[in-house]
C-alpha cells in the first residue's frame, strides 16, 4: 500500500523531475515480473530495477525489520494511507526491508536522501522538490 502511495505522489512531480531532466529511478526487492505488474497496474512511468538480494537497500543503509513493517508508528500511517484509498493488495518481494527517496546527480553528488524508519514513513515532496530546485519553470 505504501509503495502504491509513493508511485502516485511521484507521478504528480513527475512533469517537473521532467522538466529538470530528473528521471525517475525505482529499486524494489521483487521479481520483474511482479515490478511489471506493479508498473502496469499504478501507471509509475520511470524506470524500474529488482533487487531480490537487497543489495542496493544495504548499500544505501535503509532499514529492515519485522517492527519496521508492522510496528504501531506502521499501524497508524496505513489508516491513514487507507483514509486517502489506498490499500494493501498483493505483496511482493521482502515484505519487512524498507526504503528511502534519494536524488543524485549530477556526478556522485547526493542532493536530497531520505530512508524510512518503518512502513509507511515516506519523504516529503515538498522537501524534495525545494531541495532539488524543481520550482523553476
């Protein structure tokens, strides 16, 4: 539900990451053949790259775990999530690894990171989007 969440809210920058020819890079633990079906069905239009091993989520330091997932802070943000509509459907891949929202570039250069401490803990776009200048038209 929470991955679902993301995808949408990033869509709706999308134009502007566009615009600043940020593209849009997802990293999940699944197989492709459930990225595609993730990617089909919430219409996420950047790229798309599997991880299975969570090699990427431990190079970026991103935080796993059983209460991660499903500890009280995780409990509160998917009433909420589900409040907005959004629910939980068919899982995939490694249900307790969280992620994170990092911009990078140009170069090596880390502009904005971000790693969610449990489920449901995503970045604030408008931080990303003052962090990274993506308010110049």
């Amino acid at each position: 539900m929470f991955a679902r969440q993301q995808a949408a809210v990033l869509m709706e920058i999308k134009n502007k990451t566009d615009q600043a020819g940020i593209a849009l890079v997802g990293i999940g633990s699944a197989k492709p053949d459930q990225a595609k079906t993730f990617v089909d069905s919430f219409a996420f239009e950047g790229e798309i790259y599997c991880d299975p091993r969570l090699e990427t989520f431990k190079a970026f330091g991103l935080n796993r775990g059983f209460f991660k997932t499903l500890g009280p802070a995780s409990l509160i943000k998917g009433f909420s999530t589900m409040k907005k509509g959004f629910r939980q459907g068919k899982s995939a891949g490694d249900l307790w690894q969280q992620g994170g929202l990092f911009v990078i570039g140009p170069g090596n250069n880390i502009q904005f990171s971000h790693r969610n401490q449990f489920a449901g803990d995503q970045a604030d776009l408008s931080l990303v989007i003052k962090n990274i200048n993506l308010n110049k038209e």
